[in-house]
C-alpha cells in the first residue's frame, strides 16, 4: 500500500537472454536499504536459463518484497514493449527500471525517495552512475557525463526540451527514477522503436513539462560489456536506422529553419544521416566543425558533444 511516509516502490527488471548477470541485479534488489518494494521481472523471450533463474530465485525470496510478479512471453518483442509490460503491471507509486545486467547500489531507492522529499516537484529523476565490466569491477566511480551537466543546468523544461531535440543527450538512462503517473501519461514506452525507447520517452515527457531533477550521486552501476545493446557492433545499422526516424517523428518538428542553432542541427543530422562522403572518405569529424552548434556546445565545456 502506498503512504506517504513509506511509498511503494516498483523496480521494474528487464530481462533478455540475462542469465550471466541477473543474480547480481535480483540480489542488488533484495539488498536495498528501502523496505517497501515491489519487484516485478518481465522477460522479452528468452532462450538462455534467465526465466529459470528468475523464477527459482523470486520463489525463494518472494518473502523480502511487498509483492512480486515474472512476466514472460514466448518470442522475443523488443525493449520498449518488454518495458510496458513491466510498467503497466507495477502497482508502486514510484518506479525504477533495471536492466539484467546492471546492479542498485544498495541506498539507489532510499537516495530517491530522501531526492524528491527535498525536491517535492521532482517527478523525474536522474543520477550518477558508476561504471563496471564483465567481472562487475569498477571502470569507473560516479563517472562525468559532460551532456548531462550541461542539460541539468538549463533551468526550464521548455529550453531542456530545445537542447535535448538539437543532442538527445545520453541522460544516465540506467539511473532513472520516475514516478508511474508521469509514465501513464505519456502513454508508455512507444513501441515503434526497438532501441532508443529512453529518447522518446524523454521527449515526450518534456513536451508534457516534466523536468527531469539531477541528483548528484550514483545509484547504480551500470555494466560496460560487448553484449550490450549500446555496444554490439552488429546492431550500428539497425542503431543508425531508427535514430533517424526517431529525428523524423520527434525532433524534426521542434526545429526552425530561421533559427541559426538548428539549421546547424539540420547540417549535422544530414551528415550522420545522408551524407555519404566523397572518393570513399567521409571526413565527418572534420565537417562537423562547420556547425555553429557544435562549437556552442564546446564553448559550454561539453567537450564530448
């Protein structure tokens, strides 16, 4: 049940194929410090021994949490409609998504809820990571995202909406704390999109005048290995594909030709994604100098951008 003084929390762990990894992130769960949880599992058609393990270990454990539920469907769905089935069965005034290979640091619950008592309109928050390889050792501690303290610093939504069209930003997507209302609003994930499910739900929230709060703390590790989604060479075309429709549906109508910024937005998405060099040499890295907002957003010490 929901109060305000002990809300319930819905940690939503997202599974595929997640068998080398996901005792570490059910035990992460278990070992939070906030004691009203609800855990739900929703798998996307694995073929590995995830489900089993799942499975065995919620019965074992079902006694730590206020409730728990595994999700499973026969083929594999994609991420954003693996995500809604977890989302839309989570009962908890709040929700924390995890993915079956990352780990909650063990205060990442109780370090949100004590956020947003301070913050009391933050709905939406995001955090610092820590960063772990294959053996779940540390890469790096509370690691700098220069985009994410350049977007936390815009003070409306309506220019963090601006900056976020013209550079998705990666905004520590493993860290995100939300509360569900927020989510029901928007509809979910959309599940046109098999990949990049966080860009178009960060969109829509902000076109919605949701702020996302920064919290300057990690509360999650988050696993840097080949096997990823974000990391698998195999799945660049398919990557570059659908950044491209999501600049089409969602980005391209907040844009204006008479605006200096986004013309250069305009240029550097028709280098990403049109361009195709001349006598086999591209130079992109060279060409992008050319854009005014690349240059603004070095002059903002976002280095990376």
């Amino acid at each position: 049940m929901n109060n305000i003084e002990n809300p319930l929390v819905s940690v939503v762990l997202i599974t595929y194929n997640s068998s080398k990894y996901v005792l570490e992130t059910l035990e992460s769960v278990k070992n939070q410090t906030w004691n009203n949880i609800e855990l739900i599992v929703s798998d996307d058609g694995s073929t590995d021994q995830t489900l089993e393990i799942c499975s065995n270990w919620l019965t074992n454990n079902s006694s730590c949490f206020n409730r728990t539920q595994l999700i499973s469907v026969p083929e594999n769905t994609g991420i954003p409609s693996n995500c809604n089935r977890g989302l839309r069965a989570a009962k908890g005034e709040w929700l924390k998504t995890i993915s079956g290979d990352d780990i909650l640091l063990e205060n990442c619950l109780s370090d949100n809820i004590e956020f947003s008592r301070k913050f009391p309109d933050a709905s939406f928050i995001v955090s610092d990571l820590n960063q772990i390889d294959e053996n779940s050792d540390i890469i790096t501690e509370k690691a700098v995202n220069e985009g994410l303290i350049y977007f936390a610093n815009i003070s409306s939504v309506k220019n963090q909406l601006k900056a976020y069209i013209r550079w998705p930003i990666f905004l520590n997507v493993p860290s995100f704390f939300c509360k569900k209302e927020i989510v029901q609003n928007i509809g979910y994930c959309d599940e046109n999109f098999w990949i990049y499910e966080d860009t178009t739900m960060v969109i829509r929230l902000l076109e919605k005048g949701v702020k996302p709060y920064y919290m300057k703390k990690p509360t999650v590790a988050y696993r840097i290995h080949l096997n990823s989604i974000s990391r698998n060479e195999k799945m660049n075309n398919k990557r570059e594909i659908e950044a491209y429709k999501i600049f089409q549906k969602y980005r391209l109508k907040h844009l204006n030709f008479f605006n200096p910024f986004d013309v250069s937005v305009y240029y550097e998405s028709w280098l990403r994604f049109k361009y195709k060099g001349l006598f086999g040499y591209k130079g992109v890295s060279i060409l992008r100098k050319f854009s005014f907002y690349y240059w603004f957003m070095r002059l903002n010490g976002v280095k990376t951008y």
